[in-house]
C-alpha cells in the first residue's frame, strides 16, 4: 500500500475536522469528493508532510511523517500540489520551478535545467518559461504549481483542487497527464468536479464530517443512485432535489416525482443522493 491512514484525528481548536478517519490508497488515481468542511485539505496537508495530526498514524510508502528523517525522507518522494499554490511574482516561471528543483535536492544544474524543462513541457508553458509569474493568467500559474509538483517523478503525487482555473483543453491535458502518472504510481487528488473524478478516477473516496463514507469506484458510487433518479416534462412538487436539465426535462434525486421516468444515475447524482441521505439520517 502507499498510503495508510489509521484513526486520524486534527482539530482546530474545538472543531474536530478529522474525525478518527481510516484510509488506504494504492497505486493508481484516486479521488477525494467531500463538501467544503469535510476534512479533505486537512486530510491531504497531513500526508503531504506540513501539517501534523493530533492522534492516528499516517504510513506513506512505508515512512512516517512524524518522525523527523523519515518525514525528510518521504519529501523526496513526494509530490504536492496545494489548494492555494504561493508564487514568488517577481520570478520568471523557469526560475520558481528551477527554485523548487533546489529545495528537491536536485543539485547538478545540467540535471536540474532538464527537469525543470521537462515538467513545463508537460503542463504546456515551454512558451511561458521566461514570463514572471505575476504576468501569468489564474489557469498558468495553477499549471507553473502543478509542474512543481511533478519534479522528480515523485512516487506519490497529492494534489489539492488541482484544476480549479483550467480551461476545458487545459482540463483534458491535466487528465491525460494525471492518468500516465497513476499507471506507475500512486495519485491522490481532492476535487469538487465530479466530471473529473468519472473520466480519470479507478477509485473515489467521498468524506463528510471528517471520516470516509463511501469508498469504491466511480461506477459504484452512482450505482447507489439506481432507482433514485427522475426525468420528468415538469418540475416536480414538494421538497424535491432537481434541476432543469439542457433538454428542458427536470432531473429529480430522491423520490419518485409524479409523471417522472427513470434516469440512468451519474457520480454527481450518487454523490449528492450520499451526502443528503447522511444529512436526514443525522436530523432524525
């Protein structure tokens, strides 16, 4: 397993945002839904090393992050795409990437020069390398973070809201890159795009209130939804779940609405269906 995650728990002051989760992750890319609160960034900064947990134990690759020279050991090994990336504005996007190389060990410049020009050939700003990173646009500078990311072909990549600011031609290279990486090693990625989790995803995880409440395939997920969606020619009556759809049908989760048909089931649908039954099971 690359990543094992037993009884985790991280509170800011009295808010418990890890509520004893259990997690594990193996090769391949997984994705973390969750609605905002859930835990998912806080989950993520602790296996990414900067942030440490207040109980629990977190295994990556077989090294503990709580330990001083493992944790240093692991940062070699990782790679890490945080919610908010910082940019020095000043530095071209070469020189941040060349910085970051630094900081990774990569010490032989010919080497370093390589790398850093191979990972801003995959994230499509070759063009971009002489430009400071204040001049770059929102979906630039998340593609010059994700680059550093990938430095040194890391054995785990952990990335947070990774394509928030990417175009949709932007968005299909993010998800050929993600999906070459996870054939060899292990990604983990949180995301609010359940489109994204479809089309790259082999696995999804899907936390709310700090734990881990589905676990499975994307498949599964909206499997969990069978029977519970509706197409319908009018909106439907009551306190229903729906939406006007681009055919001018309404999509109704939940209950059956009257003259409503059944709908094949998507992520999204048991995505949303998941986290609205364990909000009514919680009121009752």
């Amino acid at each position: 397993m690359s990543i094992t995650v037993k009884g985790l728990v991280k509170h800011y002051g009295r808010t418990r945002v890890l509520d004893g989760l259990d997690l594990v992750v193996t090769p391949g890319v997984t994705g973390l839904l969750g609605p905002n609160g859930a835990g998912k960034t806080t989950l993520l900064r602790c296996l990414a090393t900067t942030l440490a947990p207040d109980s629990g134990t977190v295994d990556v690759l077989g090294l503990d992050p709580g330990d001083r020279l493992q944790r240093t050991a692991l940062r070699r090994r990782l790679g890490y795409l945080p919610q908010d990336p910082g940019h020095y504005p000043h530095f071209t996007a070469f020189d941040l990437v060349d910085y970051v190389a630094i900081l990774k060990e990569i010490t032989d410049r010919r080497e370093r020069h390589r790398e850093v020009r191979r990972v801003l050939a995959e994230v499509g700003l070759s063009d971009q390398a002489r430009v400071r990173a204040r001049k770059l646009s929102g979906g630039m500078r998340q593609r010059l973070a994700l680059a550093q990311a990938l430095l040194g072909e890391p054995d785990v990549l952990i990335l947070d809201e990774p394509t928030v600011g990417l175009d949709p031609e932007q968005r299909m290279r993010f998800r050929a890159l993600v999906s070459k990486v996870g054939e060899s090693r292990t990604v983990l990625l949180s995301t609010h795009q359940t489109e994204d989790v479809a089309a790259l995803c082999e696995r999804v995880v899907t936390v709310d209130e700090g734990r881990v409440v589905f676990d499975g395939t994307p498949g599964e997920l909206a499997a969990t939804a069978a029977g519970r969606v509706w197409l319908s020619e009018r909106p439907p009556a009551g306190p229903h779940l729906f939406w006007r759809t681009a055919d001018g049908r309404y999509q109704t989760l939940g209950d059956r609405p009257e003259e409503g048909v059944p709908a094949e089931p998507g992520v999204e649908d048991g995505y949303l269906l998941l986290l609205g039954d364990r909000g009514r099971a919680a009121a009752a």
